[in-house]
C-alpha cells in the first residue's frame, strides 16, 4: 500500500521556496563501528538525499538524509520479513 492511500488526508506544502539544488546518491561502506548497536563488519549499500541551499554560487545550509532504514536493515539491526512471491531482496 502506498503512502498516499495509507494517509488519504496527506497534505505536503513547499518550504523555503529558493535556490535550491537536490541530490539523490549512493553510498557505500562497511560497519566497522558502532551503529545503533555494534559493528557488524558487513558492507552496507545506502541512499542519501543531499538537499542545499545556494546563495551566490555557494552552499549556505545543507541537509544530508541517509536511508537510515536500509542501513538498519543491511547491518541487520532490522529484520526483514520474508519476501512475497515475486518481490526482490534488497
């Protein structure tokens, strides 16, 4: 079920109408340290969004939000139920 059908009385509204620049990346690394629990050592595959605010060719405010669920669930922090017929993995 999607987040709109989920929440039908959803209403999203724009803020700091600017300048601004959206990044969707990917990153990658291993859990070598602490994480909502201890390393696990297992290399970990994650989405970050990178939003920034450009005044005059530079960045002012910068906001940085990785997919701390993926994370979660790739450190195995978070258990993943078994998929249904025909869904994939992450």
């Amino acid at each position: 079920m999607g987040c709109r059908a989920a929440q039908p009385d959803m209403v999203i509204r724009a803020v700091g109408l600017t300048r601004t620049i959206w990044v969707r990346a990917k990153g990658m690394a291993t859990n070598t340290g602490p994480f909502l629990g201890p390393p696990s050592g297992l290399p970990v595959r994650f989405t970050v969004l990178d939003i920034a605010r450009i005044v005059d060719g530079r960045i002012v405010e910068h906001w940085g939000v990785p997919d701390r669920f993926e994370i979660l669930v790739r450190t195995g922090r978070l258990p993943v139920a078994a998929a249904s017929a025909g869904a994939s993995q992450p």
